[in-house]
C-alpha cells in the first residue's frame, strides 16, 4: 500500500511507502507503586503552601507527616537554603526539609518520579548531595535522605515513610 505525501505537482508528488503502525502491548500489572503522579484524594485538600512558601503536594503532604510527630523532633524548616563554599551569594543549595532534631539536624529531599529521572538529573543531585553534606556535616547536619515520589503517593504512606525514619 502506497500513501500519497507532497502537495499539487506536475509529477504527481512524491511516492512514500506507508508508515508502519504497531500495538503496544498492555502494561503489566505492577506492585504497589502507581504508574503516574496521582490527583490528591478530595478530603486531602491541599493548600500548595507550607511555612509560608509555594510546595507541591507531595512536599505538603510529608510536612502534615512530620506535623504528626509532635515532640519527637524539635520542628522542621520547610525550603531552608544552604550556603556551600561554591554558592553565589542568595543562591545557596535549597534542601526541601530541614528537620530540627534533639541529635541534630536531618534534611530531607522529596524527588519526585518525573522530574528526578534522567542519568543526568541523579548525577546533579549527587554532587549537591556532597557539597551540602560536606559542608553541612561538621555543624551536626546528618547526611541527606533523598524520599523517592512514588513512596509518598497517599498520606498514609507518607506517615509510615517517617515514622520510619524517626
């Protein structure tokens, strides 16, 4: 079978064989995670702000976790910056969480499944990774947890994720 491509020639356009078109297979069925970010539940409700500043849900839903914990973290600081020695001035190295514990300080960072996904992007986020840690660490900073997207899909998920952690 032979498409016609090309527009009103003298010669008739070009001849262009048909582009094949194939059927994907269906998805397997997978595990507990889900395939795609996923709308909030309606009784979730989420604000899109945290401590005063803009935050996706999935960074508002581990703040309600970490609000759950009450007195076993002196509080958290949601977007704290920190400045490396190869920071510009205002423009130190943002850690999503910065939790305040009676041990020390534990930052978190929420990667979310579409965005942290490349080799590229893992590789940028491993040498900011170092240069907080290094510089953080002799001022009792813990290392950093990096919390994949897909682990905190629901808030019950999100609450055992740290509960976990603390």
């Amino acid at each position: 079978m032979v498409e016609r491509h090309g527009y009103d020639h003298p010669t008739g356009g070009i001849e262009l064989p048909a582009i094949p078109r194939y059927k994907l297979p269906p998805r397997p069925p997978g595990g507990d995670r889900l395939n795609r970010p996923q709308e909030p539940a309606a009784k979730e409700q989420f604000t899109g702000i945290v401590q005063g500043k803009t935050a996706s849900t999935l960074e508002e839903r581990l703040a309600r976790s970490l609000d759950k914990l009450g007195d076993l973290i002196e509080g958290y600081t949601f977007g704290y910056t920190v400045n490396t020695p190869f920071s510009l001035p205002g423009e130190g190295n943002k850690v999503d969480f910065a939790v305040w514990m009676f041990s020390g300080t534990q930052p978190l960072e929420i990667d979310g499944d579409w965005i942290h996904k490349s080799a590229g992007d893992k590789g940028k986020d491993e040498l900011r990774d170092a240069l907080v840690n290094t510089t953080m660490g002799p001022r009792g900073w813990l290392p950093i947890i990096r919390i994949k997207g897909h682990e905190i899909e629901t808030q019950a998920m999100s609450d055992a994720v740290i509960e976990g952690l603390f």
